[in-house]
C-alpha cells in the first residue's frame, strides 16, 4: 500500500475515532456541553472529565510527534507553532463562545449530529460552513499595497 | 446551583475522551497533522495540492461515526433546545469565531493545550468563558 494511501486511510480511522469519542462520552449532544457552561445552575462536568482523557493521551503523543521531522508514514509535520497569545486568537475565542453558548455545538460534536441525521445540526453546520467562507473569503480581500494571492 | 449528578457519568466521559485523545495521537503520528475540526474543515475552503483528501477523509469519518458505532452500540439520542434562528446565528458565529481565532476545542482546547501553547490555552478560557457567560445570560437573565 502506498503511503499516501496509509495516510489516507488513518485520517478517515482518526475520524470515526474521534466521533466515537464525542458519542461515548455524551459530547455529541448539546444538552450536556451546555449543562456544562451552565456554571450558575445544575452543572454537568463531563466536559471537564472528556478533556482530561483526551489530554493524558494527547499530551504525550504531540510531545513524541513535536521531536520527529517526517510522520510514521513519511508526511510532512505540520504542528502548528506554539505561538505567543495575538488580538484574533482572543477575539475568534470570544466569538467562537458566544455561538457556542448559543446552540452548544462547537464544530466536532455537529460534524457528528449531522451525520447521525438530525435536522437540526444539518442547519447549525451550513450556517457555520457560511461563517468560515466569510473569514476565508475576507483573509483574500484585496488590500492596496498587498499582492493578491 | 449544584452538580447534576443524574446526568453525568465519569467512567464514560473518561473513556470518551481517551478515544479523542487516540484520534489526535493518530493523526498527528500517522499524517503530522493536528486534528483541529474547525482547522481541517476550514482548509477545505482554500484547497492547496495533496491537502484536500485528508481532510475530507477525517470529516468523513466523523460524519460516519454515528452509522459505525451503532453497529456496536445504540446512539443516544441528542436533545437540541435552540430555535432554528439560533442555530443560525450561532452556527455563523461559530464559523466566524473558530476561523478567524484560527482554532476550536479541539484545535485549541485539547491539542494546543496539551502542548502548552500560550495562545491556545488564551483562546480555550476565551471561548470557555464566552460561552458560560452566554448561557448565563440566556437561561438566567433573560428567561429569569
């Protein structure tokens, strides 16, 4: 099997993994992510215990990935750097919460409702499909002075 | 004020997470990619050569997800409270938010996180307390 094939492969395993994850631990349902950021009524932590699995796992295998040049099947890495804290990092954080306070779906646990067929998670990821084609296509605007790419 | 205890399993969220843990371990070893969903499904929207069928191939698996781990297990059912007009708005800010602030939970709040990234863990306590405050506002200002 070619690598581009192992790759291809691993991501599509990543994936069903993944939305495991977020349907096991109950995450693929609003209900629960905002009785979580419900801190002044009656508080489910899940969220808490699920990031805590997620990061024994994680931590370690991005400190190993983080020392290598070339992944297992020979890919590039592409870990982006740990950079310092910038104005759009807050901001998009911010705007990112006030939406996710809104709905309780941030963009994995939709991906996951949507492909479980509920209606309503198909809304929330085109109007969010919409939100990302806005920024993507504001980032292209073109400025005087600057080339456009 | 008070846990909801009724509603919270530690065993299942720990396995849960241990199982998203594994998926980012997996990508990042296998493909040197970080498995941020905003991050991988925003890519898609400016397609560089060898970039595309990867990405595409991680969303497929997680919009499949539920059909595979019902051949295992049922699928809990998910209760979504918002109007449509609100999942709108909030899809739109969403994908505003996670684009611009170049990361989501799991971009920012579990992979960048586990690094330690100044900028990640700036962004996770923006969108946590962005969202807190958001859900205090609508279920105990406006509704109260």
């Amino acid at each position: 099997m070619s690598r581009a094939v192992v790759r291809i492969a691993a991501a599509l395993l990543a994936g069903l993994v993944f939305g495991s994850g977020l349907i096991v631990s109950g995450m693929a349902n609003p209900a629960k992510v905002l009785g979580f950021l419900d801190v002044a009524g009656n508080w489910n932590p899940t969220l808490a215990f699920v990031m805590v699995g997620a990061l024994l796992v994680a931590a370690p295998a991005l400190a190993l990935a983080g020392r290598r040049s070339r992944s297992y099947a020979g890919a590039d890495m592409q870990l982006p750097a740990r950079g310092p804290v910038d104005r759009a990092v807050v901001i998009g954080g911010l705007v990112f919460g006030v939406g996710w306070g809104l709905a309780g779906f941030c963009p994995g646990p939709a991906f996951v409702a949507a492909g479980a067929g509920v209606g309503k998670a198909l809304v929330f990821v085109a109007a969010m499909g919409c939100g990302m084609a806005v920024v993507e296509l504001w980032r292209r605007r073109p400025v005087p002075g600057r080339a456009v790419a | 004020m008070g846990v909801d205890l009724a509603a919270f399993n530690p065993w299942s969220a720990l396995a849960g997470g241990l199982l998203i843990g594994t998926a980012v371990a997996m990508l990042a070893l296998v493909n040197g990619r970080i498995a941020g969903i905003s991050g991988i499904a925003g890519g898609l929207l400016h397609p560089q050569a060898g970039q595309w069928s990867w990405r595409a191939a991680f969303l497929a698996g997680l919009v499949g997800a539920p059909l595979a781990y019902s051949r295992l297990a049922g699928v809990p059912a998910v209760r979504i409270d918002a109007s449509t007009l609100q999942l709108v708005l909030a899809g739109l800010l969403v994908g505003i938010g996670t684009r611009y602030g170049s990361g989501c939970t799991s971009g920012h709040g579990v992979c960048g996180v586990a690094r330690a990234s100044p900028r990640s863990i700036a962004a996770t306590i923006a969108f946590m307390g962005a969202g807190m405050v958001t859900v205090f506002v609508l279920r105990h200002v406006v509704q109260a």
